[in-house]
C-alpha cells in the first residue's frame, strides 16, 4: 500500500517546500502529512513548515492541504491569516519515516490548536471501502453517530476523538447524528455515497449553535486514499 501511496503524493511532495530540487542523489526519508482547517471560526490561513510557506491558496475552514512530503523528526508548522505576518499557532509535531498523518486545526479561533493523528488503514477492496469518524464540533457535546445500519458507528463520540478506520460496504448510505446527552438529531444527511478502493474520513465539524448562523455543525466526507 505504502509504494503505490508514495506514487500517488509524489507531485506533491515536489511542492512543499520541503525539499529543495529533485537530482540523482537518494531522497531523504519522509513522513507523508495532510493539514485539515476544522477551527470553525478561525480565519483563512498560511501554513509554515520552519521557515518555509507551503501553501499557494489560503487554507480555509473546512479544507485540506493534501497529504505531503515532510522531512522526519520534529518539525515546526506555523499558522498565520492569510497575508499577514501575525502567528495564530505554532505547533511542534513528530514525524516517522514512511508514516501517514493528519494534522488537525481545531477549537475556536481564541483557543485555536491542532491534533496530530497517524493514519493507519487496510488495503480497501473493489466491494467496501473503510471509514473513520472524526468529532470536531467544538460545542456540540458527546455524539452518537449512526451509518447505515451501523448504531453507533466507531467510538469518536467525544469532541476531538477520531475513531479507527472501519470497513463499510460500498453505497450510498444515511448517515444520522444525535446528541448523546438529550438525544436530539443534529443533522441528517440521507445521501452520502460510499465507493470500492477508498478509505474516507467523516468529519462532524461546525457549530451546534452557530452564530449568526455561521458555520454550523454538519458531515463532510475526505478521502484519504484511492486504490488505483
């Protein structure tokens, strides 16, 4: 899985910033790592890797910086608002050789942090495709999230818990999300479409109470990996 991962990202590790040319000489060892913007009111952002900005395009709640070639060890990201030269967060994370992660924006913009989370799933096959949720509503409480027929899916019922990858048969599934506590629906969505050779993410991200009704809580599915 990992050889024909490292196929996929390569473009993309020529960009990072991490790696200054491409010659005949053996590339260093790398750790593959994907930035996700989940702080639901926090601004657009620049991502720093120690000096050096790796993003073109302003990182927006709600978007991901594709998984990328880093250098291992401790690595320094910064995050500034796009344009401008104040630092929201700087965050320190660990990085092993050929390992996949996900690093995470999360809570409001005044108590803005990330997550590191190491991406660990099974080669999916052409019938199902594998699944994790991830509970990133900084308001919304424990969850009990049901797909499909599968009540709860996963363990990530606490804010900032995300749960293992999990098999899934490939379709369309409904996929319902209730408070724990007083058992109301949050949101519904009846449509969400589940491919062969995928591994996905589910991300409950957004305000229960919203306001201004900005950016409340809803489910957005990544893709993490495509078996080609």
């Amino acid at each position: 899985m990992l050889k024909l991962f490292s196929i996929f990202l390569f473009a993309a590790f020529l960009t990072t910033g991490c790696v200054d040319k491409l010659d005949d000489t053996p590339q260093p060892p790398a750790a593959f790592v994907a930035i996700y913007h989940g702080s639901p009111d926090s601004p657009d952002l620049d991502i720093y890797a120690e000096s050096n900005k790796i993003n073109n395009q302003p990182l927006i709640f709600g978007q991901t910086f594709p998984y990328s070639g880093f250098f291992v060890g401790e690595r320094r990201l910064r995050f500034n608002p796009f344009n401008a030269q104040n630092t929201l967060l700087e965050k320190n994370i660990t990085l092993a050789q050929d390992k996949i992660y996900t690093v995470v924006l999360v809570n409001i913009a005044a108590d803005l942090d990330a997550i590191q989370v190491e991406d660990i799933w099974e080669e999916p096959d052409g019938l199902k495709s594998q699944v994790r949720l991830v509970h990133l509503s900084p308001d919304a409480g424990d969850l009990e999230v049901s797909i499909a027929s599968q009540t709860p899916f996963g363990a990530a019922t606490s804010y900032l818990s995300v749960s293992d990858f999990l098999e899934l048969e490939k379709g369309k599934v409904k996929v319902v999300v209730k408070s724990k506590t007083t058992g109301e629906v949050l949101v519904t969505v009846n449509e969400i479409e589940l491919l062969g050779n995928r591994v996905y993410s589910l991300l409950i991200r957004g305000f229960a109470n919203p306001a201004n009704g900005n950016n409340p809580i809803s489910v957005q599915l990544l893709t993490n990996y495509i078996k080609f």
